[in-house]
C-alpha cells in the first residue's frame, strides 16, 4: 500500500503545538494517509525536542539543524552523545568513548536521526550577517560529512551563495526546503546538483515552479505555509495529502503516482 510522507514539520515545537495538539495531528495524519513524518530542528535546542518527540511515537523521525537565523550566536558543534539512541545515551560517557560526533552505528547512532537541518543561508531580512551566515552554513555541511547524514537546506533570497559552498561539499546529498525561487534557479537545482526540492502549501497558491516527480519531496512546514483550502488555519501534516492531490492534477497524473514517487524519493534520501 502507498503511503505519504510529510519530510518537513514542526510538530514537536510547543511554541506552535500543545502536546494534545500534537497528539491529534498525528492522528488526523495517519487517518489521511500520511505514516511518516520528520520533525526538522532549527536550533541546539529545539533539535532535542525534536529527538525526544520522535523517540515518543512511532513513524516519527527527526533532524539536528541551526537554522542560519543562528548566525552570530554562540554555536557550538555537538558531540556524538547528541546523536545517540536513549539506550545508548544512558551508558556512562567513559564507557562509550564520546568524541566528536561521527556516524558508527556500533556507537549507537540513533536510527531514528535521518538529516542535518534545516541549515542554509536567509537574506530575506536585513539586517543579515552573510559572513557568519555563510561560516555556520559550512560547519553544519562538515557536520553532515562527518555523520554522513543527508541535509535539509533552507534557502532564501541566496542562492547566489548557495551553489558555491554547497560545491565545496561534494558527497552532500541534501533536499532544498520550501523552494520559492524563479525557474532559472529551479534549473540550475536539477541540472547542476542532485538535490531534491521541498514542495508544499505555497504551490497551491502560488505561480511557483513545480519540479518533475522525481525530484520532489512533498512537506508541510507544518504550521506554516497551510495550503488551500485551509488556508489561515494552523498547518498540519495531514495536509500533505491535499498536496498531493494539488500536484496530481496540476501534473495531469493519478494520485497514487505522486504518492509511490515522492514516497519513494523520501525513502531513498533520508533511509525511512
């Protein structure tokens, strides 16, 4: 049987979500279709939340991410007991050899961690510090090297920087989160990278570029960026379904298409 995948929310953040709420929302997504969803970290701290939420509930995944809001704080690069399963963080620190972070999964890395994200680059709001944007941006893709861990960029308004520094890091593998650019940039993506592109509510209200199938991944950025026709309602993940279903006939495809193909791009990116 197909399934959806919301690879893009925030349901974990009781800034948004009561833990009812949250509760709920899964239900609502599972009752629509939609197994599995990551929960996207954009800081130290909401990263753990993240972790915990989805060590809570099954089909729940997460990622560690600073978001390049960041930028200019005090960001230091966790260590491995960051990434660890709970079983394997309540082993002494002695007795596990806890050093910088590096995937090794005899050391217990935690199965459910699928991504470094969301990281990038945001020039929308001035002012911005490009400089540190850009020095977070490399550490957070070492990081990802070092845990061999695919990435979720959030780009906005600096793709000019973007390609190049993502450049320096060849092995990235990576999904453009909530892509909102021009369809030269769009081309740029899917010729000169192997990146795939977040799409979500905005492409049910916008004239945004919509990536072939095979290069989508469908997200909610749940509770953000509600499509229609829940428009000026909280978002949430079972509205990836109504996504899909967006996609479906703007592509002139079935449904069940646009589900075994994203799913499957999912699957392949991220190992869910």
């Amino acid at each position: 049987m197909t399934y959806l995948v919301d690879s893009h929310c925030h349901l974990h953040d009781r800034e948004f979500f009561t833990a009812k709420q949250a509760e709920k929302m899964l239900e609502n997504a599972h009752k629509n279709g939609v197994e599995k969803i990551i929960c996207i970290g954009t800081s130290h701290e909401d990263s753990l939340k993240a972790r915990d939420f989805a060590a809570q509930h099954e089909g729940v995944y997460w990622t560690y991410g600073t978001h390049p809001g960041e930028a200019g704080r005090e960001v230091a690069i966790p260590r491995l007991g960051v990434f660890r399963s709970a079983a394997a963080r309540d082993i002494a620190p002695a007795a596990r050899g806890d050093g910088p972070a590096g995937r090794d999964p005899e050391r217990g890395i935690d199965a459910s961690l699928v991504a470094i994200g969301e990281v990038g680059l945001d020039y929308h709001y001035e002012p911005y510090d490009r400089d540190a944007q850009i020095k977070l941006f490399e550490e957070m893709l070492q990081l990802a090297t070092d845990l061999n861990l695919p990435v979720s960029f959030h780009i906005r308004e600096a793709f000019k920087d973007f390609f190049p520094v993502a450049a320096n890091f060849p092995k990235i593998k990576g999904v453009v989160h909530s892509f909102s650019d021009s369809k030269k940039t769009l081309r740029k993506i899917l010729e000169t990278t192997d990146f795939y592109v977040g799409v979500n509510g905005l492409s049910t209200y916008s004239t945004l570029p919509v990536p072939p199938l095979e290069r989508i991944l469908l997200e909610t950025d749940a509770p953000f960026l509600t499509p229609e026709p829940f428009r000026g309602t909280i978002n949430e993940p079972a509205y990836i379904k109504n996504i899909s279903e967006f996609i479906a006939t703007k592509m002139g495809v079935p449904e069940a298409k646009v589900a075994e193909i994203t799913t499957k791009n999912v699957r392949k990116l991220f190992q869910i």
